[in-house]
C-alpha cells in the first residue's frame, strides 16, 4: 500500500506543473519567454520532489521519475530548460555525495541530453501523433542507457534486471499518459484562443453592421428633406425641412460618437421627457422618408405623458420601427401612431401599419440579430430598438397578422 500511495505521489509531483501552468500561467503571462522561465522553474520543483521522495520497492530498489520532467522542459521549452534541469539533477544528485548512482546519472545525461536537444525542433515542430512517438521513444532510449551503465558499474543480475525493466517500464508509460494530456490540454486551449478570435471578428462584424444601419437611417431622412426642398415650398416649410434635416445630421453624428466611445463604461443620460411632443417630432422626422414611399403618417397623442429616459435613444427606437413599417407597406397606405397613460403606471405607445404582416414563428424571432423579412436587410435596427425599450425598463409586444398589418405596442414607465 505504501508502494502505490509513492507511486501516486510522484504522479501528483507531474500533475501539479501541468494544472498551474495551463490553469494560471497561459492566460496571465503574455510574452514567450516569461512562459518558458515559468514552466521551467515549475519542472526544477518537480525534479526536486521526484528525487526527495522516491518509491522504495525491493532491497536498494527505488524509482524515481525525473526523467519526465526533464524530458517534457527540454522538448517544450527548448535548450536552455534542458541545461539548467539537468544541471538541477546533477546537484540533487551530489547532495547524496560521490557514489555509483552520481556516477550513473552523470553518465546518462551525458549521452542523452543531447540526443533529446537534437529532436526538440522536430519535436516543436511536428503534430500531435508524432509528438507522442517521439516523447515515447526518448524515455525509452534515456532508460535503456540508465540500465545499461548501472549495469556496467554493477554486476548484471537478475534481481537488477528485474528493477531497471520495472523502471523503464513505468517510465515509458508514465511518459505516454503524460504527453497525450499536455497535448490535449494544449489542443483544447487552442481551440478555445481560436473561438475567441473567431468571436472578436463576428462581434466586430455586428458592430459594422449596426454602425452602417444606424447611420444610413438619418442620412435617408435627410435625402428625403432635400428632395422636398426641390419641389415649391413655403418659405415656412422650407426652414422645417432645414432644421430638420440639420437636427438628423446631428443625431448621426451623436450615433458616431457612441460607437467610438463603445469600448468605454456606457453612461446614459435619462432625463424628464414628453413623449407626445417626441412622438410629434419623429412623425415630422419621418415625413419626407414616408411620403417617398406613398405612406401617410397619422398622430394621436395625448399630452403630459412624462417618462425618465434619454430622448435621442427614444427617437432611434421609434424611427427604426416606424421605418419598417413604411418598408412594409410597398404599395402605400397608413401608419397610426398614438399615445395614452394606462392605469397600471405605463405610457402606451401604439405604432399601426397596413404591411404585409408577420407569422407567429417570424414575430417570436423579432429583434434577433441578423434576422429580417427584408432581402437586404440586418435585423439590427429591431434589436436596437427592443434593446433600448428594455433599457427604459419597459416593454414590447407586437401583434400581427399576414397581408393584415402589424401592431407594436410599447409600454414605457410613466413618471410619478
């Protein structure tokens, strides 16, 4: 019992590098070399309590396995791990003071260290499969040499065979269980840096998305007002079709400057607003865009209907929605949009159109990234919008029926 709880000991002396390296140190430590100076000092401490407590079997039997932390420092970290861990074993080895076994270790790392140095590179530079032959037949070969010196140094006897050969066998062993789990372990970060990467570039993409549709929205609002401009106005309309215009270009140069400050802590400025008078502003907003789609916008909207919520976010959330519902309607019609205070604290704000309509399965997938009904479309314009209704704290719900129109309704807190 006392033989396998040593045994189980100089595994755990194995282990314990493995888990701190790849638990803490990858992650944490940027640069190459720091790494390899890490891994290389965590080997040292495994060879120094591989050798402090070794397994004691037989008479003068004992087993130790040092060579797989020396093995696993060169080949992963390269020349220098190897010199200074064997360079380690050599003064562990001394403090037990000039004697055979000395002797048979120096002798060992003499012939191998530099056979294992000289396949470090192919080791580095080889898949997994091969990495595991090599790891294997290195083991083998420094273990074979062990036998034969000691041997040579003693008397080749049975009992002696029979201890080098439980040795090697161990050893190789050991030396395959091990290496397939640095190399799993080492695969599975891998594909781990490699999703990561994979989602920085998709969230990148998203954002591209929703920056070019964010920003085409007032653009469109703002070529619609020009167009206007071309046709005999008023002097009165003409300045509404300019403040307009001037107060989109605005809105898109706002929408600018929250994506360049989106790396930064998001601080959203709330404030007491009338939403009838919002409402009144973005039907004005969305005239020019509504009459180029032969759609007339309606307005019903009670006053003194007082939320806390940021008013251009409020005004991206009800232009998007207003916007596909005109994109709805491709051969003209209405949009009603009305607002009344309910009796359970809530601003009701009912936008109506007589689109195409929705299915159940295509409402349930509203506001998804990526998802649209149009052949051009993102999608990210509705998430946008749900997203900032959720953040006022409020809710939205939409009904709709195919080739009947669609009905959003949106509750907002009222302030008390």
């Amino acid at each position: 019992m006392s033989i396998i709880k040593d045994f189980l000991l100089q595994l755990t002396f194995m282990v314990v590098p493995i888990f701190i390296y790849y638990t803490f140190i990858t992650e944490r430590v940027k640069t190459d070399k720091n790494r390899n100076l890490i891994m290389t000092i965590l080997w040292g401490i495994s060879i120094l309590f591989c050798m402090s407590f070794p397994v004691s079997y037989g008479q003068n039997a004992r087993l130790e396995l040092r060579i797989i932390p020396l093995l696993f420092g060169t080949l992963y970290g390269g020349f220098w791990p190897g010199i200074f861990l064997s360079a380690l074993i050599i003064i562990i080895r001394l403090c037990s003071g000039f004697s055979i076994g000395f002797y048979n270790t120096v002798l060992v790392l003499i012939f191998s260290l530099p056979v294992i140095l000289y396949f470090q590179k192919s080791f580095a530079n080889s898949k997994k499969d091969k990495r595991v032959k090599v790891a294997v037949s290195l083991a083998f070969y420094y273990c074979m040499f062990g036998l034969l010196f000691f041997g040579i140094l003693r008397d080749f006897s049975a009992e002696y065979i029979k201890v080098q050969l439980i040795h090697l066998i161990f050893a190789v062993v050991v030396t395959w269980v091990f290496t397939l789990l640095i190399e799993n372990i080492r695969e599975i970060h891998q594909l781990r840096l490699e999703m990561q990467n994979s989602e920085k570039l998709r969230v990148i993409s998203e954002l591209t998305s929703v920056f070019a549709h964010e920003i085409r929205n007032p653009m469109q609002v703002t070529r619609g007002f020009l167009q206007l401009l071309n046709e005999p106005v008023s002097p009165d309309k003409k300045n509404e079709y300019i403040q307009l215009s001037i107060e989109e270009l605005d809105r898109a140069n706002e929408i600018i400057n929250d994506f360049l400050s989106f790396g930064k802590p998001s601080i959203n400025h709330f404030e007491k607003i009338e939403v009838g008078f919002q409402l009144q502003r973005v039907a004005n907003i969305i005239q020019g865009y509504a009459k180029n789609h032969k759609v007339d916008v309606k307005t019903d909207v009670r006053d003194n209907c007082w939320i806390y919520a940021n008013p251009q976010k409020l005004n991206q959330s009800l232009i998007n929605i207003l916007k596909n519902a005109i994109e709805s309607m491709p051969d003209g019609g209405s949009v009603w949009i009305t607002c009344t205070s309910t009796k359970d604290g809530y601003i009701k704000i009912i936008i109506k159109d007589q689109g195409i309509g929705m299915t159940k399965e295509q409402i349930d997938r509203l506001g998804s990234p990526f998802y649209s009904l149009k052949e051009s479309g993102t999608g990210l314009g509705m998430m946008v919008s749900f997203q900032i209704v959720r953040l006022f704290k409020g809710k939205i719900y939409v009904n709709s029926e195919k080739d009947k129109g669609t009905e959003f309704i949106i509750l907002l807190p009222e302030m008390t």
